[in-house]
C-alpha cells in the first residue's frame, strides 16, 4: 500500500474532521461537527492519504508542561490521532508518528505528550505514561472531616459565562503551582462546557460553585452534575458528580470539595481525572470513604533528554551518567548533574550508570514512576552498583505529577 504524509491544508478541515470521527466510531450532529472544523484551525494538521485517499489524520499542539520545581517547558501535544478501521495495522499510524515528531523536533521542542486512547499503542514510539490520575468515589454518609475547616474565603453560584471567563485564568494558575501539568488549549476550554446546558447521561446540566479568597479573587472552580434518585421508603440517593474542580489554593481545594461531599440529597460522590495524591482524601475522618482507581494519564516521549532533563529540579543533590536507547536501538549517553536548585544535563562518552529505554525516561521524567520498581520489572539496567538507589531519590518529586485533563 502507497502512503503519502502531508500537512493539511486549510480547506481540509471538513475531511480531517470526518476521517477523525469514522475512526472513533461517533457520528456528529451537524452542528458538533461544524464546530470541530473551526476548532481544527488551533491544530498543526497531518493527513495520511492511501493510494490518494485520505485515510488517517494526527495534529500537534503547542502547549506548556510543568515540570518538579515550577520551571515551564514547551512541549508538542499529539492529538486528534485517528486512523480509519479499513486501515489499521498497516503502517498508517507509525508513518504519521513519524512525521509529527519530525516535526517537532524541528520545532526545538524537547518533549511530546499525549493522552492515548488506548494504553499498548505508543510505547512503541517511545512514550512512557508519566503521570497516574484517579477516579474517585466518595459515599457522602462516611465522609466526615477529621477537624473543623478553617475558611476565610467564600463560596459563590456562577452561571456558564462566568466559568468560561474565569477558566483560562484559574487554570494558568494551577499549572504553575502543580508538577506535570499541561497548558489548557483554546479551543479545548470551549469544548469542554460544549454539554454544559444539556442532560448528559441521566446526570442534569453542569452547575458552577467559584471560590473566592478573602480579598475576594477567585481562586477555584467547581463544575457539577447531579442525578437524584428519591423514593418515599429510601428518601434522597442522588449522585453528584464532579466535571472539574480547579483550586490555586489548598483552601479553595479544601472549601469546594467540603461542598460536594455536604450537599444535600447526595449520597455518593464520583470524580475522573482526578491527582493521585489528592490532599483532601487525609482530612477525612475515615480514609476508607475515599476510594480511588488509578489510571495512566499524559504520556511523554523525550525528543531532547539532555534539554528536558536539565529543566527539572531534582529531590536529591547526585550526579549520574544515563544510557537512552531509542526504540529503533539507537543509544545516546548524558551525564546529569542535578539538585534542589537546578540541573545540567550534557551528552557524555563515559560508561553509564544506569541503561534504560527513551519510554522509560518519559515515564520517570515528572518523579511519579520510581526507577527501582522499574528496575524491578527488568525496565532499567544498573551498570554501576547502587546507582538505582541513588536515581530513585533524585527522580522522585512531591507532589506527584498531574496533567489535569485532556488536550
């Protein structure tokens, strides 16, 4: 089979958009997909084209990751990844991968992430799941707190403008003060309150709760549905559950998830996407209420090790020689020198310390995956004695990474 690789042109986006929406399975109405073929202008599109009929698409984001000790770093975003089921397994998608980080690369961008459908798909190309998020079940009746809250700030309704407005803002915020996350896109803040006035699910349609500070700045976001379910011999059994709960603050966090939990007529609370380590969950009186599932979230390919290594901060004051193959078999060598106050990462010819694949460096890169347990699944080869040891405490970072959502 011919496969031509080129970038989408301005009028392709009606294309892009049915070939996407083909390969997941969906059918949208016609006015989702009119709005899916603006949001396309925001991509840098590929199309895959099969004897001249286009056949997959992919597209790149410019967007920014935050990585252990605040530093901001550019990164591509692979999305909008699909290829027709006609034409799976048949080179499409590795031709594409190629192309988008090609050009990356000639971006200068030392990273690309992604969030993957389905998680066998891009260890191949060299991306490593990099951070863990939760899906969180709280049942109400349980979930007393362990101490009386301190609140200065205030809690107020807000409508769906004034969360679209406070959004972008609040979201920045968060991802200076968070590891591992990913700048919102444009046009993905539009999407996601594209359901916002609509049932969804049996769940109504999303109300907002905002946090303010006690200067009166909003300082977090809740977006919520409910579902109750009421019979006279049971009373109340609603269900509420989160869409999103931005806080730049841990008492914003605290303040808009004692209001999910002491809402009346709710008898369990769900929430996806959430941190692996969310602090609430230890302010309950009973831990056992806040049941979580964790799952991979952003994934990261390293385009530049010794770039991105460099921009992190590290838990522990060491230097170590590294060994990264690529998935091809290709190996490159870097000596990282790094600490609480900053990193150097240089190519190097000396004998490593440590050996490990370019998936691998993904994974660990943000301080969520620990090298010894990698080291353990036979992941990591330690060349010099105690060097697992001495990279696990480096690489580790509190507070664990979170992506935040989609992109």
């Amino acid at each position: 089979m011919d496969v031509e690789i080129r970038r989408t042109a301005p009028g392709d986006a009606e294309d892009f958009v049915e070939v996407l929406s083909a390969a997941f399975g969906q059918r949208p109405s016609p006015d989702r997909f009119a709005a899916d073929v603006a949001d396309i202008a925001a991509v840098r599109g590929w199309h895959a084209l099969a004897d001249g009929r286009l056949v997959g698409v992919a597209g790149l984001l410019d967007l920014r990751l935050t990585l252990p000790g605040g530093s901001r770093l550019q990164i591509a975003g692979v999305t909008e990844v699909g290829v027709l089921p006609t034409h799976r397994r048949q080179g499409v998608l590795s031709r594409l991968m190629t192309a988008l980080l090609d050009d990356a690369r000639e971006r200068g961008d030392p990273a690309a992430g992604l969030i993957a459908s389905e998680a066998p798909i891009y260890g191949r190309f060299g991306f490593g799941a990099a951070d863990r998020v939760a899906r969180v079940e709280v049942e109400t009746g349980d979930a007393s707190l362990g101490e009386p809250p301190h609140e200065e700030g205030r809690l107020e309704i807000a409508d769906l403008a004034t969360a679209q407005a406070e959004l972008p803002g609040l979201h920045e915020r968060v991802c200076a003060v968070r590891n591992g996350m990913v700048s919102l896109p444009l046009f993905r803040s539009r999407r996601r309150y594209r359901d916002a006035e609509s049932e969804v699910g049996g769940f109504g349609a999303t109300r907002f709760t905002l946090h303010r500070d006690a200067a009166g700045a909003v300082d977090g976001l809740l977006g919520y549905r409910t579902k109750l379910d009421w019979t006279w011999s049971t009373g109340p059994r609603g269900d509420l559950q989160v869409e999103e709960l931005w806080a730049s603050t841990q008492e914003a966090e605290a303040s808009l998830w004692r209001f999910c939990l002491q809402h009346d007529l709710m008898r369990r609370v769900t929430a996806n996407w959430r941190p692996s380590d969310e602090a609430f969950a230890v302010r309950l009186a009973n831990p056992r209420a806040w049941r979580q599932t964790l799952s991979d979230g952003l994934w990261l390919r390293p385009l530049d090790p010794a770039a991105l290594l460099s921009a992190r901060r590290y838990g522990r004051e060491d230097g170590l020689v590294i060994e990264v193959y690529e998935p091809e078999g290709a190996a490159a060598r870097f000596r990282l020198e790094g600490g609480l106050e900053g990193a150097i990462c240089v190519p190097s010819s000396a004998s490593p310390d440590l050996s490990l694949g370019l998936a691998v460096l993904g994974s660990v890169c943000l301080g969520d995956a620990p090298l010894e347990r990698l080291h353990r699944a036979g992941k990591v080869e330690e060349v010099t004695p105690g060097a697992v040891a001495r990279a696990t405490a480096m690489f580790r970072w509190s507070p664990a990474p979170w992506s935040g959502g989609f992109f």
